[in-house]
C-alpha cells in the first residue's frame, strides 16, 4: 500500500522517536511510505521510507499553514494510495483529498498545548479537524492513549470504534538493564519546564538524603527551568543536569540508574498522553516512581514496581518508597527485573504498528 503521511513534525527532532518508530513499522509490513514535512531534503536520506520537504515558515503559529500550502502542491500529483494527515494540517488538505479520491486517516499525537493566545487559535482548529471524522470525511483517527481516545470521544461525540489508539513503545534492544550505579540514583529525561512538575523532584531527592540514603537526582534536558535547576545544582552534590543528549548516549544513564521519575502533573494533555520516557524506563530495568493520572497508568493493571502517588504526596510517600527500595537491594533487583520484563512483554512498538497496519488494510478491503 502507497502511504502519504503529511506531518508538522521534523523527524530530524529527538521528539519525533514515535513517529520515526512507526513509520519504520510500516515499512517492515511492506508499505511504501513517503513522509512529507518540513525537514529539509537531505536530512532523512537513510531511512527505509521516501521524504519529500517540505516549505515551512519559521514565525510561530505559522508552522502548520505554510506546510499545508506546500503541501497542497504534492497532493496535486498523488494519485493512489492513503493518506494520513496531522490534525493541525487536516483542514486545509481534506478537500483535495476528497477531490483526488484519497482516503485518508486523521493522526493527533496531542491536542493543542500551548497556553495563551496561542492555544485560542489552535483548538477551533484541532476540533474542525475531529469534526471531519464525525462527519465520515476521515476514515479513521487516531490517538496516543485510550484516555485520549476517550478525551475525544466526550468532546466530539465520536464513536469510540472510529479511533485507534497509538501507545508509545519502545526499543528493546536499544533501550536495556545495565550495571546498576553503586549510588542509588533518580533520574528524569525529557522537557525540563515548570509546568512539569521538575522543580518539586529537588525538594524530593534533599527529604530523601534526610533519611541518611545517599541518593542522587539526575535531570537530563533542556526548558524554562534549567538555569534554576542549574544553579541549584552547582550548590548541592546530590544533583546533576544535564542538556539534552542523543539517545545513544541516554541509553548509557538510564541503565544504570534505579528510578525513573514521572512528576507531570494532572493538567491537560499530560492525563491524556502516553508517556515514551515511562516506556523507556520500564525498558531499562528501572522501578517507576510518578503522580498518580489516567496519563501514567498502565490502564488498569496494577504493578509493584511503579509507584503513583497524589501530587501533594509525592515527596513524603515517594521519599518513603524510595527508602525501602535503597535498604533493599534483593527487592530493587526483583522490581527491576519486573520492569523490563514487562516492557518485553507488552510495550514493543509492533503493539502500535500492528493497530495502525490493522486500520491501513481495513480501507484497502
């Protein structure tokens, strides 16, 4: 099957590592993909999929239009196959879809996220997308969780079969259990912004050094809050930030860390989104320690080693975790141990690749 994916999203970005995943996917199913973004030409030359750049306008809020401009231009010359279409450029590309006779399928890896005036333009825009698969124009949407699925559902009135969610996966064989470090260690990898909840996991790693554990706390990315996190940093020995770092050089820390911290709050898209980072603990044998929202859970699969707790209860009941598990090393070996082989056994990206492949062949029938 010839796919045509238009994305907002540049795959030369460390955040695109569930798209690139998926497309690698589909590749492997024997699909015929071409992605079309904003990359330019000669960036993605080694990849098993064909790219076609595409013009994009470096004034925010202006992203998605100039793609979809220039997108229209390729759209003109495809004559079979489906499509699947951002829901930031949906709008402005389903009439010629529909005019070409091009089934296409509508992908939202989030809803709008940004706060301010921003945000007033985008969800009108996200909801008109949604609207086009109520309508029948889409054949299908889909999701990165079945709490976004559901979040969709309850805004547009959308029958729960026509979306497929999308969990992130990971890569097993990059993503494995290391060497522990002799020194019982913390660590986030990600966005390192406020709004996330990051500054609280400075007051978390000191109320558990209290408790005579010598911990350390490592933060790895970039954000509003990485000069703070930086300055409180070079005061204490017990925090280290890092910028961020390409994922083979991330594989190496998360090894041979012990924690893995998710400290998102229960705002907006976060109780919606399906974390990749909570993969690639698991993954790296590390134990889960996060706020308790639909976005961190394992749907409704309780397991001993994450544990989610209330946002006002993270630093005195996570503290008290973290305790047991660092005068433990039989229990944090087994937990460990239970991590990874339950990433194994249910977090592999072919979960996402073979729902996403189910609903591609279920047009071409």
């Amino acid at each position: 099957m010839e796919i045509h994916w238009f994305t907002t999203r540049k795959m030369t970005d460390l955040c695109s590592t569930t798209q690139r995943n998926l497309a690698h996917g589909l590749c492997s199913k024997g699909h015929n993909l071409t992605i079309y973004n904003g990359d330019m030409a000669e960036d993605d030359n080694d990849n098993p999929w064909i790219h076609q750049s595409l013009s994009q306008s470096k004034i925010k809020g202006f992203h998605a239009l100039s793609l979809a401009n220039s997108a229209k231009k390729s759209i003109a010359n495809i004559s079979s196959g489906i499509a699947i279409v951002d829901w930031t450029l949906a709008s402005k590309l389903a009439p010629l879809l529909q005019r070409n006779k091009i089934p296409w399928l509508l992908m939202d890896r989030s809803p709008p996220a940004n706060s301010g005036l921003l945000a007033l333009f985008q969800w009108p825009v996200w909801k008109k997308s949604w609207r086009l698969v109520l309508r029948g124009k889409a054949h299908n949407g889909f999701t990165v969780s079945s709490a976004h699925s559901k979040f969709v559902c309850n805004q547009m009135g959308i029958e729960l079969n026509k979306i497929t969610a999308l969990e992130a996966g990971v890569d097993l064989e990059l993503f494995s259990t290391g060497q522990k470090s002799k020194q019982f260690t913390l660590l986030y990898h990600g966005r390192l912004d406020k709004n996330r909840g990051v500054l609280v996991l400075t007051k978390l790693i000191e109320k558990l050094n209290q408790g005579n554990i010598a911990a350390k706390l490592q933060l790895i990315g970039e954000g509003d809050a990485f000069t703070e996190l930086q300055a409180i940093a070079n005061h204490r020995d017990d925090i280290e930030v890092l910028p961020s770092m390409s994922q083979t050089k991330l594989v190496q820390y998360l090894s041979k860390a012990h924690i893995g911290l998710l400290p998102m709050p229960e705002v907006g898209v976060w109780a919606l989104a399906s974390p990749l980072k909570r993969s690639e603990y698991a993954a790296s044998g590390l134990a889960i320690l996060g706020i308790d929202h639909s976005g961190h859970r394992l749907g409704q699969e309780q397991v001993e080693w994450m544990k989610l707790v209330g946002q006002q209860q993270l630093i005195e009941e996570g503290a008290k975790w973290l305790q047991m598990l660092a005068n433990d090393n039989s229990k944090m070996t087994q937990l460990s141990m239970q991590a990874r082989k339950y990433a194994e056994e249910n977090m592999s990206w072919h979960h996402s690749v073979d729902a996403m492949d189910e609903v591609i062949n279920s047009i071409a029938q």
